[in-house]
C-alpha cells in the first residue's frame, strides 16, 4: 500500500512516521548502534522489544530504507506474527520470499516478524529452525512487546534492543515540530498536560493531538482542559476539589460533590480512586493512615472491578478516607 504523505485524512501516526533513521525520536544508543551494522554491512538477526508506541516498527521500517532505498519494498517481507494462520503458512511464506531471486543484490533480504510475542510456544518454536535455514541470504527482525514472552532459543539468536518509554523532553522534540507543521495553537499548559499524559508513547501523543485539532477551530487555541478530554483523563483539579471536600466537608456534603463531578464531569469512580492515591502519595501521614487508606481504596477498586454498586462504593470510598483520618487524629 502507498500512502501519499500529505493526504489530508491520514492519521497522523502515519503521516509523521519517521522516513529515515535521524528521524526516530528519543533512541539515541539503539539508533547509532543499528546505523552502524548498517555501515559495516553487517546486520544481525535483531530483536526490538518495549511497550506501544516507542517506535520499534517505525525504526526497523527507517532502516530498510537506508539499507535498501525507495524499493525496499521488495526486499523486506513484513509478517504480522500474531496472525492466527499458522506457522505452516508463514514457513510457506518465508521459504517463497528468502529464495526468490535477488534483483537488487544487497547480500541479505530483511523479514521482520511483528508481534512476536503472541505466537504460540510451538509457532517460537519452529521458528528457529526457520531462521537458522535461511540466515545465509536473510536477516530477521523480531518485534515484541515483552522478550520473557520469547522463546529462549529465539532471543540467543538476536542482538536485542529494548525500546524504554520515550523521555517527554523528545517527545516535545517531535510534538513541537508537528505543532508547527499543523499550523496549530496550544497553550504551553496544555502541552505538558499531553507530554505527561502521553507517558512515554508517541503514539498516544499524536493521536490526542490530532483529536484535538479536529476539536478546534482554525484560530481557537487547544487548552489543557480539551487534552484531559481527548485522552479520557479526568482533571486533576477536579480530582483536587473532591479529595478536598471528602478531607475537609461533612460527609453529606462529600457524597453530593462526588455525585456532582461524576455526573457533570463524566469522572468513574475508578479514575476518582487512582487520582486520590496519587495524591495522597505526595501527603505526610502516618502509615498506619496510608496503610488504612491503601488497603480501604483497593478493596473498593476490586468491588467496582466485580460489578460492585457504584452508589455503595462512592460511599465507601468516603468512609474509608474519613475513618483512618479520624484514626490519625486520635
Ligand atoms: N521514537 C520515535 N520517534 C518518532 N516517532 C515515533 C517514535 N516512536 C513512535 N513514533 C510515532 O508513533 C507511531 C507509532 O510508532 P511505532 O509503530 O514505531 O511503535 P511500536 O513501538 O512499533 O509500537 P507497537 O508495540 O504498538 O507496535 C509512528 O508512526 C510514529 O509516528
Ligand atoms: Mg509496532
């Protein structure tokens, strides 16, 4: 599939998928290291691995560009290894590609296997044998998102990479230049409201920024306040004001605020709890306190997680807090 680059609807995950290796954001070691196989003409079997959106595909994607040029297309075969075909068809697969005639002679052909993980155990297991019998004209890429879930016998035979969670400072890096090319406007609030949110996933940083223009006009500026709605995060001056009043207000009072924001804010309950513990983590407390609280909120956590009443559990969410507080008092 060719992608034109400016369409308008494109995603923009795609749109501004790195083209070239100088291109990836926030991987400095594995780039350089990878650049220099490249250089040296000698890639080995590979094994990227991290959580979403760190840019293992789009680094295995920017090098087959570099090594093979604009038809690297024809030199690299892409299998989804999560797909539920087998192994017998992609062996097929491999077996036609790894020994059909080179035109453009370049020693090696590339695979990359994506979602390696979630292959079978007897799937890794064949899969071995396969890169052994054909590592003479072709080099693998493993792609994952958790090695402990890969074959032992598969991660001896490649030089692992792990993916960390992009640092905010290069996903501000990338962000800024996509803000600019977007023609967008956005409050330097609301921008680090997305860098946090993102937590280290380029992929979810762009999506909610892309929300979010959609959710604009050409001149309005996007706000903090539309980041935490695109992303489906509460507000954590929402969160602030009803933690406060569970601390502060009497009890009918705390139930009717907790009511309110959930109605009027659209806040779970859920998200209301984590939000607290995230809080309460930055209070000074007795850790009998903490303990009764932790303990108090994770319970009800497990009671909504089970369908509990969420009537019931708003409730308790207050008694839990209001009773270890009065403990502390005493
Ligand atoms: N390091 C990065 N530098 C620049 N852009 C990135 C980077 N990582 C991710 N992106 C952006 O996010 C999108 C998704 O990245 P990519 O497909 O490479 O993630 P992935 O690590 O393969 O995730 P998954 O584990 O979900 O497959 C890319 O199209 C690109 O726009
Ligand atoms: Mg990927």
């Amino acid at each position: 599939m060719t992608t034109d680059k400016n369409s308008e609807n494109l995603p923009w995950v795609e749109k501004y998928r790195p083209d070239s290796l100088d291109e990836v954001f926030g991987q400095q070691d594995i780039v350089d290291t990878v650049k220099k196989f490249v250089h040296e003409g000698r890639l080995p079997h590979l094994l990227f691995y991290g959580p979403p959106g760190t840019g293992k595909t789009s680094t295995i994607i920017a090098l087959a560009k570099e090594i093979y040029g604009i038809n690297y297309k024809n030199m690299v075969l892409e299998l989804n290894a999560s797909d539920d075909r087998g192994i017998d068809v992609v062996r097929n697969q491999i077996k036609n590609f790894a020994s059909t005639m080179q035109i453009f002679s370049k020693g090696f052909k590339l695979i990359i296997l994506d979602e390696a993980d979630a292959m079978t155990a007897v799937a890794q297991n064949s899969l071995r044998r396969i890169i052994e019998k054909y590592t003479k004209n072709t080099r693998f890429c493993i792609l994952a998102n958790y090695a402990h879930k890969l074959n032992p016998a598969l991660l001896s035979r490649c030089t692992r990479f792990r993916f960390n969670p992009i640092s905010e400072e290069a996903i501000r890096d990338r962000i800024s230049s996509v803000i600019i090319k977007e023609n967008l406007k956005i409050a330097p609030v609301a921008e680090s409201a997305l860098l946090k949110l993102s937590k280290g996933d380029m992929r979810r940083a762009l999506n909610v920024l892309q929300a979010c223009k959609a959710a604009t006009t050409e001149q309005e500026e996007i706000t903090e306040d539309m980041i935490y709605e695109c992303v489906g995060a509460p507000h954590p001056q929402d969160i602030e004001t009803v933690l406060d009043s569970i601390l502060r207000e009497d009890w009918t009072t705390a139930y009717e605020t907790i009511n309110k924001y959930k109605q009027v804010k659209g806040l779970a309950l859920i998200d209301l709890i984590s939000g607290f513990i995230e809080i309460l983590n930055r209070y000074e407390l007795k850790s009998k306190t903490r303990i009764d609280i932790y303990k108090g909120l994770s319970d009800i956590e497990y009671g909504i997680s089970k369908g509990g009443n969420e009537k019931i559990q708003s409730s308790a969410v207050i008694g839990v807090i209001k009773a270890a507080l009065e403990s502390q008092a005493n």
